[in-house]
C-alpha cells in the first residue's frame, strides 16, 4: 500500500499539470462548441457542395466574452468570413476562462457538409 501511496503521489503532480492542459482544451473546446451553435451553412455554399476552414483570432475577456475577432485565413472566405463572425456575435460567453489560459486566441472552424 505504501509504495502504491508513493507512486500515486509522483503521478499527481504530472496530473496536476495535464489537467491543467485539460483544462485549457476543454475550455476551448466549450468556446468552439457555441460558436458552432450558432454557425449556420451559408446557402449558397450548401447547394454548390462548398466546404472549407476558417482561421479566427480573438481575444478573451477576463469574463471570458469574445472580442476583437477577426479572420486570419479562410478556405472560400467570400462563403464563410461572414457567417462566422455572425455566429461569433451571438455567442454567449463560456465563463472566465481558466488560469494560465492566454487572452489571444487562434482557433480553426470548420464548414463542411457530413
């Protein structure tokens, strides 16, 4: 039991750092799952089986709203920019975001028709 106890103690502190990683991801990834809610395929893009990425950058508040959005590269842009930032007006804020979490954020969204 003692040397389980020991080893537990040296993994907790690798945990403690994956967490945090953990942490970090799952944040951006709540971040991207209400961007996604509210992005809706550009109608045109749908009936001509258009499908592409958009590179957003953006900074976090400390209450984690979403500000000084813009797109960085976009696969078809002249489909998707828009939409995007629409969708990024009507997001709600996913909280503060975690601790160590940097306020400049890059993040890929994806339009694609599967």
């Amino acid at each position: 039991n003692s040397l389980a106890a020991g080893l537990q103690g040296d993994l907790s502190h690798f945990s403690d750092g994956e967490n945090k990683i953990n942490a970090k991801q799952r944040y951006l990834d709540k971040i991207k799952r209400e961007i996604d809610s509210h992005k809706q395929y550009p109608r045109r893009a749908r009936k001509m089986r258009i499908q592409g990425d958009v590179q957003i950058r953006f900074q976090l508040t400390s209450q984690g709203e979403i500000v000084n959005v813009s797109v960085v590269s976009s696969e078809k842009s002249q489909f998707f920019e828009s939409t995007i930032l629409d969708a990024i007006r009507r997001c709600k804020p996913p909280g503060p975001p975690p601790k160590g979490l940097g306020r400049n954020m890059d993040l890929q969204i994806n339009f694609s028709l599967d």
